[in-house]
C-alpha cells in the first residue's frame, strides 16, 4: 500500500454532498442569514464531498494505522489485550435512550449498570461503584474528590497534602493538584517499591492519604503494602488504588482486601474494551463500605449524565464471558506471559530490577548499544522504531522516569506462546543490529507509511489546522 | 470446563512459558505476595456465558427499556446518524489503537483529528481545537480553568444562570475542589471586577433561545477577564460563531454531530481558542510536520504542555481524548458540508417552529416571551408540568422535560417525522380534554 498523503478538504468540489437530509415539517420562513446579528453570514469552511470520496478516504487512513488487531502490541501500562468483537456488537442496543429518560423507562439500561458494579465488586474487593468517570484519569480526579470529601464529613479539613510515589502514573500528581491537594512524593527504594520507613516520616495530620498502583509501573509488587496501609490508615489517611494495574492481579487477589478505600478501574485496559485511538473509555471508581456517602455525593456530578455508558456495556459483556471460572486465568496468564518475555531477553537487554515481575517489567536500554567511539550507541527510542519495522508496536518509552532508557513491556494474556516466541526473536534481533549497525536503528522505521517526523519543527511553528493556502 | 475463545495458552505453553522462567506453577509467579492477600475460593461472579449466550442477556436487558419517541434535548439531541459513520469508525484498525504515540504508525489516528480540529475551527472561528476532551461540561471547566492559568492572580469564573443544567453542576463540583470559584448568575456581564478571570455564556440559553452576544466581549475584555462560550457545533453552521462574538474560548459538545443518544455516551467535548491562548489549551494536540523524506505527516505536538512531563504543575490531568468519537464527528461533517448543515437546522428550525405553534393552539401553554430559536423551545403550561411530562410519557413520548421554573422544554429534530408530531400533538390534546374534566 502506498503513502496516502490527502486530507478530506483537499477532496472538496464546490457542490458535492454526501448525506440526505429531510426538509422538516411546516412552512416558516427560514431567517438564516437575514442580516441579524446571531445568525452567520459565511459558511463553516467544511469539505464538500460524495458519500464514496468519505468512505473511501477513511478506508485510507484506517490502513496507515496500527491497532491491537493488526499485531502485538505490548505497550507497558496500556493492557492491550484482544477486544472480543461480540462486546462491539451490543451497545447500539442501547443506542434510542435520552440520558434523562425517566427511571421506569430506562430499567434494563440501571440494571446493566448496577450489575457491572456488582461484577467491579466481586473482582477488586470494593463495595460501590460510580460510572460517572470517562476515564482512567477522570476516575483518578473523581477518586480524590471522594477522598477529600470523606475527610470534609468527618469535619476534617486538614488534610491538604497526598503521597505520590516517584514511581505513579504522571496523572497521579496531576490529578492530585487538580484536586487541591498537594503531592508529597514518596522515594522508592533501591529495589524499587515503596519502603514504610520512607513513609512514616511523611504522614501527619496534613495526609489525605497515597495514592498507589500495584503491581507499581515497573510491575514490581508492592509487598510491603499491608504495612503502608496500617501507616496510613494510622494517621487517618486513606489509600487509593490507581487501577492502570489492575490485570495481573484480577482472579488472585483483590485491591480491597489489601486496605485500599478507593480505586478507579480502567474498563478500556482491564476488562477489554477498545482503546478507540485514545477513547472512549470509562473509569468507574469503587469504594468501601465507609465512603458510600461520600460517593454518592460526586456521583452523577463529574460528567453530563452517566459517563461513558457504551463503553460499561461491553465491559459488562466481557465480564459474562469471564466468569467465576475464567477470571482465575486472567491474571496469572498476562504474568505468566511478561515474565517469559523478561527472562528471554535479559541477556540482550538491561534489566535494572531482577525480580519477578507481574504483568510488564522495564528494561532500561540495549546492554550493548554498539556505541563506539565517534559512532553514537542506539538508544531505546531507535529500538522502538526498529520494532515497527518488524511489525510490531513499541513498547511505552521513557517511563517511568527512574531510568533514562525506560522501555516497558506488557503482553497481556491474549497472545500466543508463537507471537511472544516471534517477539523476542525479533527483539533479539534488533540488539544484533544494534551492536554491530546503530545507524541501521538510528534511521529506523524504514518500512513504515512515513519516517521519523521533525517534530522540534513541528513544535516550533505549529500548524494545527487546514488552511487552503499551506 | 469449555475454553474462553481469547486466551491461547494450551496446558504445553504454559508448561514451557514456567519452564523457562525457572518456575515449576503459576502460583510460584506470586510468590511476593503475602499469603494474606490471596483471595481463596470463588469469585462472586456468574457462570462465564458464550457468545450466543451474551448475546441474548444483553438483548434481554435492553428490551426492558422503553422505546420512546425523543422530543427533548438539554444537552443531548436526537440528530440521525447516516450509516457510513460506524461501518467506518468501527474499522479495527481505528478502533482497536492507542493514543498515537508511534505516529508512523498512527497516520490515521493524527490526519482525522487532524480534520477534526480544523472543522472545529471552522464551525467556531477559532484559530485552534484540540484533539477533544470527555464531554462538554467537562471541556466547560477545562475552559474554566485555562481562564484562571491565563488571567494573573485571579480565580473567579462566573457562569451564566442560562447554561444547561449539566453543565452547571459539572462546573460546580469541580468548584468545589479548587482550581476556580463560581459563581452562577443570570446577568454576568453586571458583575463583572477585578477578581473575575473569566466568564462563561451559552450561545444558546438552556430555554433554547439563541444568545445575542453583542458587547459581552467588550464588556469581559474591558474588565481584564476572558470570555469562553458554550456552544452546539450543530447550531454553529448557522450561527454567528464564538470568535465572531469576540470570545477567546468555544467549548461544547460534539454529541449533536450524529452521535446516538447512547443514555448518555460516549460523546466528545470540544474546545478551541486563540492562538494566543494555544500554549494553555489542555489535552492533546495535532500539528502538520513532515518526515525524512520530506513528506507531510502529523504528529501530537506541544506535549510540553501535558501530564505526563508537567506531572502536578500541568494545568489538567487529561492524558486521553475521545479520539473514536472525534473521527465520529469528523466524517459526519465531511458528509454533510457547508449545504447539509445548513439543511438540517433548516429542517429542525421549522419543525420546531410548527410543533410550537400547534402547542400554543392546544390552548394549555402560555404564549411565553419568544427569543429566536432553532430546535429547542422552552413553554409554560397552565397544568402541572410534572404532571404533563408523566402523561406524554404514558403516550411513549419524551417530552415537555420540567424545569426549576414549572416550565417544559421541547425539541425537534430533523429525524422527528409528521407522523410523530401529529401523535404528539394529539397527546397533548387529549391531556388538555382530559386536565379539563
């Protein structure tokens, strides 16, 4: 397939049109354009095209692109896992109902929705469930304003201040502040997972509570986490689980019977919904019996009605199809899977933390970049490139930021033993022409629609738009 | 027990995926955790279903919603959505992709949002859009807050009373946790001082009346503040647009571009500004930029700007966007041009104008004082409107949504047929015979 290079305005003919519309019942005149002020006198520049010029142009640009059914891709904190097309199929059911509907009208709609929370239930330990947030980082936002909000019943107000590890998501802090709290960060230890003793120097009356993802983003388990809780707890902080990790620990053991008090489960990495080129997703937020009351206070109040509905209803599907027997796999499957990748590189590539890891682990670059004098060594931004040459997504890159040559890799449970197999062949061969050919690397992709974009240029003189004459 | 069709592992992969890890069980893969954790037994969780089996549950769950005939809109509006759309979103390779973080893999992903923030521009007249955010109410506080990161020493947002009730409450328990104050008034340009970094307005009124914008601008702009408006793209290609009015800010839902109803998503937020506003618009940007070989590709830029480099000194914590519904949006545009959009709010206009005029003549509602409008209309009824909303309801309509006021809100799109009109009329006058007894 050739390079398409045409934008859908570079299509436009004056005249052309690619959808009926009716004309409405009744004869009012229509006022458009009367020359009062609220109405527009010229026309959005919008294309002008035929229903084929649309379907095909789309068609196109669909094939310059990689998705999950297209091949592996084992991008670290991402879970991309296979979506089950059936779980595609049945949202348009649902497609006719106004989100204001009347209750009585819209029953099978609360069902579907108090079932799935039922389901989040019985996997992560947490007792109720608000759908509201339309994503991981949503939720995140919507776990902490629960948070401050309990400390607020209690007459509490404090507790100003949250420890994030070094190690969290970067929407952790950001959300944080968000909420008007102010992230402490919590050092990890050398053998990457949080310390108590690093810990209990930072609680105090100030403490909302700490905010962890576990298995952390270097796939590490926090095995110290019943002492963190007792810490925290102890202080009168709470603990919030940053459900990104969520999947090798589905089936094993739950969040809530490790002292979490609230979390955010992403349906869109966990429970196989697609991933949509960066959403929709959804982010419901679970808590312990304790915090009901102020969940149901910011239930409902985050987004225009009921978040991202759609996306609960294939997860609530793909939730029958796991069921009580199935779920058992899942996540020793997607552990299983990341450290047989680990321990079939390890000899080509860095591994800062030998341990076994859960779902992902990180390398932290090439073990021989075939740097030499004068001939700059390939770094994991050129492996990355190199990776999709071969056919394969990158691994996520540069996080976390504890190394300088981050490459995270996730496989899930949804691939073979042969695609893994095909994996680390390759990967193993992209560090045999690292060290003998950097600059193979360097100039990779090679057989990509388009070749590494300037994007310095890019940043400094930003086009962010179509315009007829650039 | 039968096989789950998307987890390959044979018992002899497993065995050999353990064998070279060094392990000899997949309990063994945890043996970090402390056994206290483990969770013994089963889970809660009914017996895993089958396809076919999934299949019939959900269809079973939905057929106990009530299909209604939507004359309501507040935020969500019933607009048809021509077949291309999901034969096109649902192609996998759109679907089933990330964020595009590899762009030479992700052509597709960048040139429709690409396209999609051009068509935001051109429908609100701003020289900016990002990639889109989770809704509209939620873009209304990103707007919100890119007032107060602009505006120096400064945190007071006043909204307008006339804004939809959705996204009143979303700006006010977002309020609640910093970042802004709000305050909610029905004439915001009066309050206007020298704390205010922002004020928020409707282009169009929670009534349905269309917002003459004239000197609101002039007014914000005088007092050091900038002026965001919330607005139908929809609506846009007919009416004066945000940056016409003078904002600095368009914001809104991208839902009445062709996406169903859905009981409520997903949907797309959007949000354009200035250029000079560009470096504190949140969220993820397109630029044009070109390859090696010199060939025009695009690529998430500005990304100095983003969580996960500014961690808690970004200005949100939005990493994702509703990429899936932006490309929903955009072919939808594509589709039906300058001169179909225009049709559609020709066609919603008069119906809307024709349903209106027949409720007045059913003799139930007040001639209530009449701005301009396109599809939504607000009436005051002399019954009960809760009452009346119940009634239609029992007809299979829903319509004549009460508000705060005991007013009913009715709209019309260009999906609603003569037939249903009449039947809606026709409903409406038995419940006057009937409220007359």
């Amino acid at each position: 397939m050739s390079y398409y290079d045409r934008l859908i305005f570079e299509l436009s003919k004056s005249g052309r049109r690619g959808a009926y519309v009716p004309c409405g019942t009744g004869k009012a005149p229509v006022p458009f354009g009367n020359g009062s002020g609220i109405w527009r006198k010229q026309a959005p520049a919008l294309p002008e095209v035929s229903e084929p010029d649309v379907v095909r142009h789309y068609t196109r640009l669909s094939q310059l692109n990689f998705g999950v059914d297209s091949g592996f891709y084992p991008l670290g904190s991402c879970t991309m896992k296979y979506n089950p097309k059936i779980c595609d199929a049945l949202p348009s059911l649902f497609a006719d109902l106004h989100p204001l509907q009347d209750e009585e009208t819209v029953a099978g709609a609360r069902e579907l929705l108090s079932r799935t929370g039922r389901f989040l239930s019985a996997v992560t330990g947490m007792k109720h469930f608000t759908f509201s947030p339309c994503a991981g980082a949503h939720g995140e936002l919507t776990g902490l304003m629960i948070m401050r909000r309990f400390h607020e019943m209690r007459g509490d107000t404090a507790r100003t201040r949250i420890l994030v590890p070094d190690s969290a998501h970067g929407t952790n802090p950001a959300s944080a502040a968000l909420c008007g709290l102010e992230p402490v960060t919590v050092p990890s230890g050398p053998d990457g997972l949080v310390d108590p003793e690093a810990v209990k120097p930072l609680l105090g009356p100030d403490i909302a509570g700490i905010m962890l993802t576990n298995p952390n983003t270097l796939g590490l388990f926090e095995k110290r986490i019943g002492e963190i809780a007792s810490l925290v707890h102890g202080c009168g902080g709470l603990l919030y689980y940053d459900g990104a990790n969520l999947n090798p620990l589905v089936g094993v053991l739950r969040p809530g019977d490790m002292g979490f008090d609230i979390l955010h489960v992403n349906l869109h990495k966990t429970f196989a919904t697609p991933h949509g080129g960066g959403g929709p997703g959804s982010g419901p937020v679970g808590v312990c019996a304790a915090l009901k009351p102020a969940l149901d206070a910011v239930d409902g109040k985050v987004s225009a009605f009921h978040g991202n509905f759609g996306v609960v209803v294939r997860a609530y599907a793909y939730l029958l199809m796991l069921g009580r027997e199935h779920v058992k796999e899942l996540g020793p499957f997607s552990t299983l899977s990341a450290n047989y990748i680990k321990e079939s590189l390890r000899d080509k590539y860095k591994l800062p933390i030998d341990s076994v890891c859960k779902h992902e682990f990180v390398f932290d670059g090439l073990l021989d970049d075939g740097g030499r004098e004068g001939v700059p060594g390939a770094t994991t931004l050129d492996v990355a490139k190199r990776l999709l040459d071969y056919g394969f997504h990158a691994p996520t890159i540069y996080f976390p930021l504890l190394f300088h040559q981050s490459m995270m890799i996730e496989p899930t449970e949804t691939e073979s033993l042969e695609t893994l197999d095909e994996f680390i062949a390759v990967m193993r061969r992209i560090a045999e022409e690292a060290a003998s050919d950097p600059a193979l690397l360097k100039s990779a992709p090679h057989h990509t629609p388009v070749s590494r974009p300037d994007e310095t240029e890019a940043a400094r003189h930003p086009v962010l738009k179509y315009s007829p004459d650039k | 027990m039968a096989r789950i069709p998307f987890f390959p592992h044979t018992q002899e992969d497993v065995s050999r995926m353990l064998e070279r890890i060094g392990l000899s069980s997949l309990k063994e893969l945890y043996a970090d955790v402390p056994p206290e954790f483990f969770h013994e037994g089963d889970y809660d969780l009914p017996s895993a279903l089958g396809e076919s089996e999934v299949r019939a549950d959900v269809e079973a769950l939905a057929a106990r919603n009530r299909k209604l005939i939507i004359f309501a809109g507040q935020g969500a509006y019933d607009h048809y959505t021509p077949t291309v759309i999901p034969a096109l979103t649902s192609r996998s390779e759109f679907q089933t992709a990330y964020t595009p973080y590899q762009c030479e893999i992700s052509q597709g992903t960048l040139r429709y949002i690409f396209e999609f923030q051009s068509m935001i521009c051109a429908l609100t007249g701003m020289d900016v859009a990002n990639a889109s955010v989770y809704d509209g109410p939620t873009a209304a506080v990103e707007a919100a807050r890119m007032c107060v990161a602009s505006v120096r020493r400064r945190k007071r947002i006043i909204a307008s009373g006339g804004l939809l009730p959705c996204v009143r409450k979303v700006l006010e328990t977002y309020a609640r946790y910093g970042g802004y104050s709000l305050s909610i008034s029905e004439n915001p340009l009066s309050e206007l001082d020298d704390s205010v970094a922002g004020v928020i307005l409707p282009s169009i009124d929670r009534t349905g009346c269309i917002c003459d914008l004239s000197g609101a601008a002039e007014a914000v702009h005088a007092a050091g503040a900038l002026l965001a408006v919330y607005c139908d793209p929809s609506a846009l290609a007919v009416l004066t647009s945000p940056a016409e009015w003078g904002a600095d800010i368009a914001v809104g839902d991208a839902q009445p571009l062709g996406m169903p109803l859905s009981y409520g998503g997903p949907y797309a937020g959007f949000m354009a500004c200035r250029e000079a506003l560009m470096r504190k618009l949140p969220g993820r940007i397109v630029g044009q930029a070109y390859d090696r070989e010199g060939r025009r590709c695009f690529v998430l830029t500005l990304q100095a700007r983003e969580q996960h480099i500014r961690r808690e000194k970004a200005t949100s914590n939005i990493c994702s966007n509703e990429s899936l519904m932006a490309l929903w949006a955009t072919i939808y545009l594509s589709l039906m041009g300058p001169e179909g959009m225009r049709e559609l709010n020709e066609a919603c206009y008069r119906s809307a104008h024709d349903l209106r005029g027949r409720l007045l003549s059913t003799g139930i509602f007040e001639a209530s004082p009449e701005g301009e409008f396109l599809k939504e209309f607000t009436l005051v009824p002399r019954r009960d409107a809760a009452h009346l909303h119940k009634f239609l309801l029992d007809k299979g309509f829903f319509a004549a949504l009460p508000d705060e006021e005991g007013r009913v809100s009715f709209c019309v799109t260009e999906r609603r047929t003569k037939a249903e009109m009449d039947a809606l009329v026709a409903a409406v006058e038995l419940f006057a015979k009937e409220e007359g007894r």
